[in-house]
C-alpha cells in the first residue's frame, strides 16, 4: 500500500526544489559531498582526509582552522587567490590587513566560522560586493567537518539566470540569504536564520572601524607603535612573571630614502607594503608585529630563545634581499638590517629595556654593513 506524503514531506520536498533552484549548481553538488562525507562516519577525519575527499572542489574552496578563537586558512583555493589577487594560504584572519579585509567582513566571517563550530550546523549565505571595480554575487556554505575544522565552498553566480523566471518563494529566499545567514539542517532544508547577525549593526561596524584606525598602521596594518607598546608590555610582564622565554627584534628598510627618491613616495609605500606581508608570513598567532614609524618596525617573539629570533630574522633578512618590487614600470629591490634582544631567564626587563637593546644592535647591524642580523647579550638577572 503505498503511503500518501504527510503536509510535512510535502513541505519539505518543495523547500528543498526551492533550494536547488537558488543555490548555485556547484555549490549543491558540494554540499551532498559533505553530507555523504559525515555520512560515512569521516568527522573528525585529517586533514589528509578531508582534502582527498573534496579534491573535485579544491579550487573553490577554504579550509580554516579553529585555534582559541583564532581562524588560520590552512587551504586557500586559487580561484580565492585570483579574484582577490592574495594568497592567504596559513593565514590567520587576525592578521590579514584591513585593506583586504574590512572591518565588516571581517565580524561576517568570525560570526559564522564561530557559528558553525558551536551548533555543528551548515550556514549558507548570499553576498553582494564589488570585486575589482564590478559588482559580483556569490553563495557561500560553511559546513563543519572535524573538530575545530571547517570548510567553505564559495561560487560566483551568474546574474543572467536568475531573476526573470523566479517565483514568489525563491525571489524571498534570495533575498533572504542576501540579508542574514540561514542554517540547513541534516535533511538539506533550511533550519532557521542566523538573526544574530544582525548584531551588527552600522553602529558597531563604526566602533570596529574607529578602533582599528586608532590601533593599526593603515599603510601596513601592522600594530602602530602605541599598541604595539601596550600589548608588548603586557607580554613581556607575562614573560617575566611565568619565565618563559621572549625575543624581541627592531628592524630598518636600508637606504629606505634613497627608495623614495630614486622611484618616487608610491614605490616607498609599495615597499613597505610588500616587506610588512613578508614578515607576515612567518608569524605565528600570539606574535605581535608593528609599525614605529617611517621604515622601522618591531616584532615580539613570546616563547623564543635567542637561537629561534636568530634563525627566524635571517630567514626573513634572506627572504626580503630575494623580493623585487614593481611600481609603475620601476623594478626594485632592498634589504633590511635586524638587531635582537633576548630575555634572560629569571630576569626582570622591561620593554623599554628590551627596545633600548634591540635598537642598538639593530644601529650596530646598519654600521656594520647592513642586511645583517646583530644580537644584543642579555642583561644580567
């Protein structure tokens, strides 16, 4: 006898047409990869795991690590790299300038990463910028896989199919997912609206904005130099109160001037641009970076001896000698001369301490010949 669909499975099968039809095509076809990934018992699975298993989705598609509330892209796919024209490959959100992240997408992202790995449900959403200069609309799914693990499929639609043809339904569910996340269920229907989004409002996007521009360079989006005194004080303090070990390293762009007047002010800033995402690149989430002013920066290292600063400012010294820069058909390149402080175990330095070293080896560095690195001895206890 064959059993006649309750209203409820009605309702559901419609939904989910509805969901086909908006939903981007490949994006569909990622999300029953997931579903049948989960299925088979893979959560929790490794990373190797994982990336096998969405191999035919790589392109499109992030996978980010959740550490203590920090969000680290461990796989960035190259379509990601070639519409935003970055890398962000083993990046942490926190340090990816706000130049390429802005303050709101920034609290879009860590809403939903944070979202995600508390409910375990799938979030999609519609969003709506201008990407190099055109307008552009993308769906988005982020779906947990493991713990403190997610990954993110990203497509960008094709306006011309979609809109004309639409019903009453899918015309509200578009706008819908272009205003506020909604959660999918294990069934593939949606769950309900993130409406905790809507936390954020102008006014909050306003603080976020108002304290990064009192907090960060916006040249570089390193620390300016006020934050940077009052986190690095802070991590020293700990430093000396718990006794692990701390580095601390000052470093000047050589010949910086001769940068600026040999190929002009925008190649100086394209300089310093490109030296701040080289040093990016080999911080780790509690390091702390800044800008003091001009083309000196400064760079905290906690639970780092002397040895690690050393073998970490020569592989930055090395990487920044091999960069070339371009800028409006001018091809450059510069190096940088490093000095390192150290904290001896049991003493009780200060910042300004640490600072006053690492200027003075870094000085010694620069009279010594430049793109080189010079280690101040440790003060007694």
């Amino acid at each position: 006898m064959n059993h006649a669909p309750s209203p409820r499975e009605t309702e559901g099968k419609i939904m989910k047409d509805i969901i086909r039809r908006v939903m981007h095509p490949r994006l569909s076809a990622f999300y029953d990869h997931w579903r049948a990934f989960m299925d088979g018992g893979a959560a929790g699975a490794g990373a190797r795991s994982i990336m096998a298993h969405f191999a035919e989705f790589l392109d499109d598609m992030l996978v980010v690590d959740i550490d203590e509330s920090y969000y680290t892209y461990r796989h960035y796919g190259r379509t990601f790299i070639e519409k935003f024209n970055i890398d962000l490959s083993n990046q942490v959100i926190e340090h990816v300038p706000f130049a390429i992240l802005p303050a709101e997408r920034r609290h879009i992202l860590e809403f939903e990463y944070s979202h995600v790995q508390r409910t375990l449900r799938p979030i999609w959403r519609s969003y709506t910028a201008v990407f190099k200069g055109e307008e552009k609309t993308w769906h988005r799914l982020t779906l947990p896989v493991a713990p403190n693990v997610l990954v993110v499929g990203g497509y960008e639609l094709d306006p011309s199919r979609f809109g004309r043809n639409d019903d009453g339904a899918e015309r509200l569910l578009r706008t819908v997912i272009e205003a506020v996340p909604v959660f999918l269920d294990g069934a593939g229907d949606v769950g309900g609206l993130a409406v905790s989004l809507m936390d954020l409002t102008q006014s909050r996007m306003k603080e976020a904005e108002l304290q990064y521009l009192a907090t960060v360079d916006p040249l570089t989006g390193a620390f300016n130099r006020r934050r940077f005194i009052e986190a690095g004080g802070e991590e020293i303090e700990r430093s000396s109160r718990y006794d692990y070990a701390l580095s601390l390293l000052m470093m000047d762009i050589d010949h910086f001037k001769r940068i600026n007047d040999t190929h002009g002010h925008a190649a100086g800033d394209e300089a310093l641009r490109r030296f701040t995402a080289t040093c990016r690149g080999f911080l780790r989430k509690n390091d702390l970076f800044g800008r003091f002013g001009g083309e000196e920066f400064a760079l905290i290292l906690p639970n780092t001896d002397t040895d690690g600063a050393i073998v970490l400012a020569d592989r930055m010294r090395r990487q920044v000698e091999a960069m070339t820069v371009t800028v409006g058909g001018d091809v450059f390149g510069f190096t940088v001369s490093i000095g390192i402080a150290s904290r001896a175990h049991g003493a009780r330095e200060t910042l300004e301490n640490l600072l006053e070293r690492a200027d003075q080896a870094m000085y010694q560095a620069k009279t010594g010949g430049r793109n080189r690195v010079v280690v101040s001895e440790p003060t007694g206890q």
